[in-house]
C-alpha cells in the first residue's frame, strides 16, 4: 500500500475493499472456496444416500432407510467437526491474506493457510466461542421460551387478554435475542484480525475486539448488513433461474422423477448457497481487516507506528522460540519462522523492516 494510513470512512473503507478483492480475486475465493466445497461435498453425499432409498413401501426399503439413516448419522459426526476447524482455518487464512494485501505484499492460497496453520486449535476454538454466543445461546433461550409460552398458553386458553400479552411477550423477546446476536456478532468481529496480526489467544484477541470495536460499532453493523442483503440478492439471482429451469425439465413432475427432482432442487439451491457465500465471504473478511487497521490508527496511532518501522526508527520486537503446532505441519516440510510476540508492534511479522547498514567500525588501535 502506497498511499499514507489515515481515518477512513466507511465509504472509503468500502471501496478500499473493492479495490483490494478485485485486484486478488482468484486468491481470496479460493481461500473461501474451500469450506464451501466441503461442505457441498457433504451434502451431495447425504442426498445420493437419500435418492438410493427411494419410497419406503416394503419391509426391503425400510430396512435400506434404516440403514442409510444411520449413515447420514456417520457423516454428520465427521462432518461437523471437520467443518469447524476448516472454517476457522479458512477465515484466518483470510485474515492473513487480507492483512498483507493491505499492507502491500504478495499473497497467495497455500501460504495463507500455512501461516495460519500452527496456530489451528487457537482459530478453531475463536470460531467455536463465537458460534456458541452469537447462535447457540440465543436459540437455547427461544427454544426454551417457545417451551414456556406453550405451557403457559395450555394453561390460559380461555382467556384472550392472556394470549394478546403472551404474543407481545414473544415479540419482545424475539426482538431482544436479535439484538442481542447482532450486539455480539459485532463486537467479536475483529476478533480473527487481532489473533491473526498480534498472533495473541483467543481470550486476549476477544478482549481486543471488544476494545477496538468501541466508536465503530454502528460501522460494522452497517457492515453486517450490507453483507447479509447482498448474500441474499445474489441468492435469489441464481435459485429462482435454476428453480425455473429445474421446473421445465420434461417429465419432471411425473411420480416417476418426483423424488429426483426435488433433491436436484436441492442440490442446486445448495449449490448456489454455497457459491454466493463463496464470493461474498472474502468481503467481509477485508472489510473486518481494514476496520481493524481503521481502528489502530483512530486509537493507537499506528500510522505513525508503521512509518516509524518502515524508516528503521523502530528495532522489531524479538522473537520467541515457537512451541510445537497442533498437529505437525501439512503444508511444509520446514518448520515456519517463529511469530512475533511483541505487544509494542504486533505488526511486525507482517511489515518488512528496512535493513540498515552496520556502523563503520573504528580506526585499528596504533601499536
């Protein structure tokens, strides 16, 4: 990056992400690429499974349903750990890629996810905590309000007052677990940037999020939004097309082809889900670095940091000797560099320090 750090807006931050994935576009969807196709991998899997049992008329096929339930089982047990930790691997490779291409320098697939990949349980168990606060609790409490309403409306059904209030108290509460989702979504946001960049935990880089989300919230939810309208409007673009065209298939509405047809609606609803998201991920995933490098400069300072780093002002901060990766390295043979620990400049690994040339040494003692 050439042009000199300084506050952006969000428009500026907007179109700096434009910039950034148009001039990397193969590098950035493919890193997202590769979640979405395992997960399309996965179910692809289980709708062959279920086009092999067909309808359960015969103590045959009921058996064969049985089966294949069990295997859908099997799957979805290897399937969604395996998710997880390629998702997370996925959106620290992104942060990886994102930062560096902020920064100027080259990028590329397989190196992001090298880099990310000796820190893996670190990404993984960011991606977990993360889910775990933004959907799992807020579904637990309506699954257990929905439990509560429905025994109070068991309890109440001759009274109509009764019913009018426990459909506001519902509105309400529904209302509260949305905000309450968004409210954490954006402040975990910046998150993957600060463990990727600071090479921190993941507690220190939620602490990091929350402080560096302070001031900017409004932004980032602007941000969310965007991202999630867009999702669905190219969604919509490529579903309705393929449902139409699924529709015109000649003898596709016969009992014959019934069950076929409704699972290549599927698949190709899946499919394009799954492409959308593809695209659209790398999105955010610059516009969350270039909110937190935004965020650094607004309280940190870091545009000075930087310059300061890049004239040689600044020694860069000393290395430790890195511990053993969570599981041997599968991407290189060769141990990675060991990461900056450094809390002064976090950055270090990432900005290449101007080397300067040794002093002149001395005249040699006269004998």
């Amino acid at each position: 990056m050439d042009e000199p750090l300084h506050p952006s807006t969000l428009s500026e931050i907007l179109d700096r992400t434009a910039q950034i994935y148009r001039s990397r576009f193969l590098v950035f969807f493919g890193i997202a690429a590769l979640p979405t196709a395992l997960l399309l991998a996965f179910v692809g899997i289980v709708a062959l499974l279920a086009l092999r049992v067909g309808p359960l008329n015969s103590p045959s096929s009921v058996f064969a349903g049985v089966v294949v339930a069990l295997l859908v089982g099997g799957v979805f047990l290897l399937a969604l750990p395996t998710l997880l930790a390629v998702t997370a691997l996925a959106m620290a490779a992104m942060s990886h890629a994102a930062g560096r291409a902020f920064l100027g320098q080259p990028i590329g697939i397989r190196d992001s996810y090298r880099a990310v990949w000796p820190r893996g349980w670190r990404a993984i168990g960011l991606y977990v905590f993360e889910i775990v606060v933004i959907w799992i609790v807020p579904f637990s409490a309506w699954f257990v309000m929905v439990m509560f309403s429905t025994v109070l409306a068991a309890l109440g059904a001759g009274s109509a007052g009764a019913g009018a209030l426990l459909v506001l108290a519902i509105i309400l509460a529904v209302a509260g677990l949305v905000t309450y989702g968004f409210w954490m979504a954006i402040r975990v946001s910046l998150a993957f940037p600060a463990t990727v960049v600071e090479q921190v935990s993941a507690w220190d880089a939620l602490r990091r999020s929350a402080s560096l989300t302070r001031g900017t919230k409004g932004r980032i939810l602007v941000l969310l939004l965007l991202g999630m309208v867009l999702n669905f409007i190219l969604s919509m673009a490529i579903v309705v097309p393929l449902s139409i065209l699924v529709e015109l298939m000649p003898g596709a509405n016969t009992p014959q082809h019934l069950q076929t047809t409704g699972m290549l609606l599927m698949l190709a609803v899946y499919g394009a889900g799954f492409a959308v998201r593809a695209l659209t991920r790398p999105i955010t995933g610059i516009a969350l670095i270039l909110f937190y490098y935004d965020q650094r400069i607004r309280q940190e300072a870091f545009d000075i940091e930087l310059m300061m780093l890049k004239a040689g002002l600044v020694v860069p901060p000393l290395t430790q000797p890195q511990t053993q990766p969570w599981p041997a390295p599968a991407f290189s043979a060769q141990e990675n560099p060991p990461p900056a620990t450094a809390r002064i400049l976090p950055t270090a690994e990432l900005v290449e320090p101007v080397a300067t040339d040794p002093a002149p040494a001395g005249d040699p003692p006269a004998f």
